[in-house]
C-alpha cells in the first residue's frame, strides 16, 4: 500500500479550501503560539525536565498531528495532567535507575506512547477510551490539580519540600516558614492575581502571555537573580535534532508499564477534549483514527527529544475562537515557536520560576470544574462517589496508582450495574395488542395459568446468583393454578456457562412444581450457548417462542378452552 501526500489527512482536509480562510489561519496559528509558549515553558518543570524540552513538544508534534490527524481543529501540546503522570513514571524509573537522564526516559516513553497509540488503532481499541468516564475523568483531573498546586510550593516559595501527599507538604511548609523567600512569592501572587484579572476582564491577550512578558521585563530592569529569585537559566538555540533515544541501562519494564498509564490518561484526556470540540463544531470524532493521529504526534516527540503529548484543550479553544480552518494553523504555530527558539532564548533565560509557578497553579486550578461535580451530585449521586475516589487516588496513593485506581472504580461501577438488573411481571390489557408491566401499568392484568417475567440484563458469572434468588422469588408468588413460566428474554444479550447452568437449575426445580418453563426472544448467541450447555434440550424445543404472542398462542392452545385475562379482585 503506497503512502502518496494525496493519502495523507492533511491533505484531504484541505479539498476545498478557500484562499480567504489562510487569513484565519495565520492568525490562529499565532495565537495558538502566543497561548502555548508559556505553558511549553512551564510544564515541563512537573517532570523535572529542562525548558526547551517543552518548546520541542510544541513543534515536532503538531506538525506530526497536522500530517496525520483527522481533525481540521485539533492542536495537540503538552498538557499538565499528562505531565504529572509523566512525573510519577520518571520516578519509578529513576528510583530503579538512578544514573539515568531524564531527557532520555522522557523521549523514551513518548515513543513508547506513541506506538501503543499506534497498536491501538490497528487492533480497534479507540473504544478503551470510553473506560474513563466523565465522572472518573472529572475527579482525576481534579486530584491531578491539588498534586500540581502541591508540588509548585517551591517554586513560589523557593522552600524545598520532601513531603508527599496533600497535607505533610503544607505542614513542613509551615514548619519551614522562616525560610521563605518574600520577593518570590509576593511576584508569584501578583503574577496570580494578574492571571485572574486577565480571565475576569477577558482581556484580548492571553493571561500567559501577560505574564510572561511583564515577568520578564520586570526581571530585566530589577535584575531577579541578583535579588535571589530563581531564573529559567540558559535555553539552548539549537533546533530539535532528530535522533533515537538512549533506551540502553533503562528498566524497560518500568518505561512500558509508565507508558501504558501515560496513554491511558493522554488519550483518555484527550478524546474527551476532541470530541467536546467535535460536538460544538458539529462534526464526528473517530477515535481510531485520532489514535493515528496521536500516535504520529508522540512518536515525533520522542524522535526530537520531547516528552508525551496529547489534545490541548486551550490552545484547541484559541484556535476555534480565532476561527482557524485547517491544521495550517498548527504548522503556522509551529513555525512561530521555532523562531522563539532561536531568536528569543536571552529573554526565556530572564524568566522568573515564580512567575511559571502562577502559570501552574492557575492551570491547575482551571482542570478543577466544580460546577460539573455538582451536576453529577444532582444527577448521580453514586457516580459522584466513585469522582471523588478518582480525586483521592492520585493524592493519596500517587498518579500512577491513581490511574488504576480510577478504572478501577469505573470497572467497578460497571459491574455494579449489570451485577443487579431489573426484573419484571408482565401482562395484557383488555382489547390492546403487546405485553405491560404489572408494577407499572394498573389496567394490565397477568393470564391465568402464565406467568411472564422479564429480565433487563445479561445473565453472567458476577449476576447469576442475585437473578436466580430473585426469579425463585417470583416463582414463590405464584398463584396456585400456573402452569408456564415464560422468561422473556429479549434484554439479555449474553449469557455464560454460569448463566446457563443457572437457568437449567431453575427449570428442573419448577418442573418438580408442574410447572413448565419457557424462553421467548432469545438473541443468537445466547440461544447457541444455551443450547450447547443443554439448557434447550431440558426446556424442549417446543418451549422457546420467537417472540411473546408466539409463547401465548401456543399456551392458549394447549387446552379446549381459551383463558380469558384475569379481572382485578
């Protein structure tokens, strides 16, 4: 299969294109580097990584995604929930293998991510993105957020804190309050309190970018350095080399086991933002094919010396907000922070720590989206405890257990669901065709000698024993005069060996009783697995009805006389 530029998505998603609109990209694509460069700068501190490292993350990727991505709007970058777990798998690598370079193992995880992405799509697993739900995702990032607020303690304090968690560093920050250093925090607040003044006024320029221009010139005209505040130091000019990372005297283990939880997040995080901006611009997000797009993104990460990426949902918002059309935005933004690189390194040396602290936690602070918490509370009040075991995790236990943690919950939630489904009497209504639910429609009334039960949920391992207690329940009830038990089965879509092993039990039991038991609407491999176990063979083929109207025909004509409904007493 021939690989032409034709082929590429970039090249489809520009048929059509109007020269008119290369206006908009332009200006989206300045934009995007405008509102990326702070945060490129920044994040990269979460890990432990140097400056420029994030500049390469916000270059070579997005003109891999603009290449290979489906979405015409998408901007992928660095994202901070995904750096804090990059943070957490750098630690268990270098806690293994202390000698190792961090820039390496960065490099390193990213192509790894980018070839599960990659595996991934060619085995159709887009759907695994579903496991984090938004209730999960929601409390995650929130818990994401604390830890990231928690950890920029020193950089606007200029204390270094060994404590781990929520509380122990607030504590050991107050039992080191002598060692405060004022200057950097009082310009981390008001570099804080001008981001939220930019937020508040929706100033035209970016918060970001306010802060780390006035940051700088504020650095240059009162020397910060001299003064004791922390600098980014040096930045190298040099363009990203292309070349492969070192993975020799590195635990591979560890740097696959870092790379799947990386994934999991990134692309959790980041097919929740494609499809939050599919759904306002009203087309269709493919998650398969975004995971090619993804992929081709952190492999040209980890190829120049970058760290993982994914969907960034601020600078996707710019870009939709300045009304960029086409992934000509993102190689526009690309070309813009290159010349940063390598016209702009002397004021990027100037820039004070305290100043990408406030950048930080303002970050942080906008992943926590408490208005959504609520909302789940009103809608959902389970689902909302299993948000705030996804928030606990990454505190209490660390991202990467965070990660399991958090689907682990929603596994958990899911089972919980399908461990108890519903059940259900039905019966006619006088003079009315279909089947109704006893508990729920009054003017419908059981057929003397049938009783009709309906299951809403497959028959499985986990359920088996609840569903069996609750049909002998049923069956218990009975009047006297029943004659047929008939299941319908139209709500269970699957059944295993415990299921069926189940149901033979429990037809052998109601034939000690006199009374037969039936099956109607069977789906196909349920009834191919009931008859392999023998459940057919011990129901009888004449007992399993293609739908109700069959099963009660077939009951009205066993006998001379037709059963008329029974009357309410």
């Amino acid at each position: 299969m021939k690989l032409s530029l034709q082929s590429l998505p970039l090249a489809q998603g520009l048929r059509g294109y109007r020269l008119p609109w290369l206006r908009n990209d332009i200006s989206a694509g300045l934009a995007i580097a405008a509102v990326g460069l702070p945060s490129a700068i920044a994040y990269p501190a979460i890990a432990g990584l140097p400056p420029e490292t994030g500049l390469y993350a916000s270059i070579t990727p997005l003109v891999a995604y603009a290449l290979f991505g489906p979405s015409r709007q998408l901007i992928v970058g660095p994202d901070a929930a995904t750096m804090t777990v990059l943070a957490a798998a750098m630690a268990a690598v270098l806690a293994a293998a202390p000698e190792a370079d961090r820039v390496a193992i960065a490099a390193a995880m990213a192509l790894c991510v980018g070839t599960l992405c990659l595996l991934a799509r060619v085995l159709h697993l887009g759907i695994i993105a579903s496991f984090l739900s938004r209730p999960i995702l929601i409390g995650f990032f929130a818990g994401i957020s604390l830890s990231i607020m928690i950890g920029q303690i020193k950089r606007v304090t200029g204390v270094p804190i060994d404590a781990d968690g929520l509380i122990s560093p607030l504590l050991e920050l107050a039992r080191k309050a002598g060692l405060i250093h004022w200057p950097s925090l009082i310009l981390a607040l008001a570099m804080f309190a001008l981001l939220q003044m930019a937020t508040a006024l929706r100033l035209p320029i970016p918060g970001p970018v306010l802060v780390v221009v006035i940051s700088v010139v504020l650095s240059l005209l009162f020397d910060f350095r001299g003064h004791g505040i922390a600098v980014v130091g040096d930045v190298p000019t040099m363009l990203p080399r292309l070349h492969l990372p070192a993975f020799t005297n590195l635990p591979f283990d560890l740097i696959l086991s870092g790379s799947a939880a990386i994934f999991l997040v990134s692309f959790g995080a980041g097919i929740v933002t494609a499809r939050s901006f599919g759904a306002r611009g009203g087309y269709h997000v493919d998650a398969d094919r975004e995971l090619v797009g993804f992929g081709a993104a952190n492999i040209a990460a980890g190829l120049y010396g970058a760290f993982p990426v994914t969907a960034s949902d601020s600078r996707t918002a710019i870009n939709t907000s300045v009304g960029g059309r086409s992934q000509i935005a993102s190689i526009v933004a690309a070309a813009t922070l290159l010349a940063t690189v390598l016209f702009l390194s002397d004021a990027l040396r100037i820039l004070p720590v305290p100043a990408l602290g406030a950048i930080l936690v303002a970050a942080a602070i906008s992943l926590i989206d408490l208005n959504a918490l609520r909302q789940i509370w009103r809608i959902s009040p389970m689902e909302f405890v299993f948000a705030l075991i996804a928030l606990f995790g990454p505190i209490g236990l660390g991202v990467l257990y965070g990660v399991v943690i958090a689907i682990g919950a929603t596994l958990l939630y899911v089972l919980r669901q399908m461990m108890f489904p519903r059940e259900a009497m039905l019966g006619r209504i006088p003079g009315r065709d279909g089947f109704y639910k006893l508990h729920r429609t009054p003017s419908a009334h059981a057929v003397p000698g049938l009783a009709i039960t309906i299951v809403q949920g497959s028959l499985l391992f986990f359920n088996s024993d609840y569903v069996e207690a609750r049909l002998r329940a049923i069956a218990e009830t009975l009047p006297s005069d029943t004659q047929w038990f008939v299941l319908d089965a139209s709500a269970i879509a699957q059944v295993d060996s415990t299921g069926a092993g189940m149901l033979d039990d429990f037809a052998n039991d109601l034939a000690k009783r006199g009374i037969a038991i039936g099956l109607a609407e069977l789906h196909a491999d349920a009834r191919a697995l009931l008859e392999r176990a023998g459940v057919l063979e011990t129901i009888g083929p004449a007992m399993v009805f293609d739908d109700l109207e069959d099963a009660l025909r077939a009951f009205e004509a066993r006998g001379d006389s037709k059963p008329k409904t029974q009357e309410p007493s």
